[in-house]
C-alpha cells in the first residue's frame, strides 16, 4: 500500500485501514478486504478455520499494487 501512498496510521486499526484503502482505492478493495478478514481472524479471533494462515499468505504474496494507481482525494 506504501507504493499507493497509503500508510497504516498508528492510531489505525486493520479494519479501519482496510476501510481506508477501499475509500481511495476502490479497485483494490476487495482483494484487500480478503487478506485483512483473514489476518484478524488468525490474530484476533477465538477459533480460526483450518487453512486460514495459507489462504493468507497466498492472497498476501498474490497481491500487488501498480505504482500507476493514485488514491483517491479525500
């Protein structure tokens, strides 16, 4: 997300930022919507379905942001 311009706020949970990125860039929302369900799921969540930590790291070293998508002015 920093190749966008777009850095976590310390103050910023995932679920927020993931809130903020799908504001400025919608063509990324989804995908980026994914990893952060799973991340909080794996880290905050009681039970967590088998697989989880796979599907992550797959969907994380799948995703890619092309340096040509500006954000969104808010």
């Amino acid at each position: 997300m920093a190749k966008a311009g777009l850095v976590k706020e310390n103050n910023e949970g995932a679920n927020d930022f993931s809130r903020r990125v799908s504001a400025q860039l919608p063509e990324l929302a989804d995908s980026f919507a994914h990893i952060i369900r799973l991340y909080v799921q794996i880290r905050y969540g009681k039970e967590t379905e088998a697989g989880n930590l796979e599907k992550l790291k797959v969907s994380a070293a799948g995703f890619r942001v092309n340096k040509k998508i500006e954000p969104r002015k808010t």
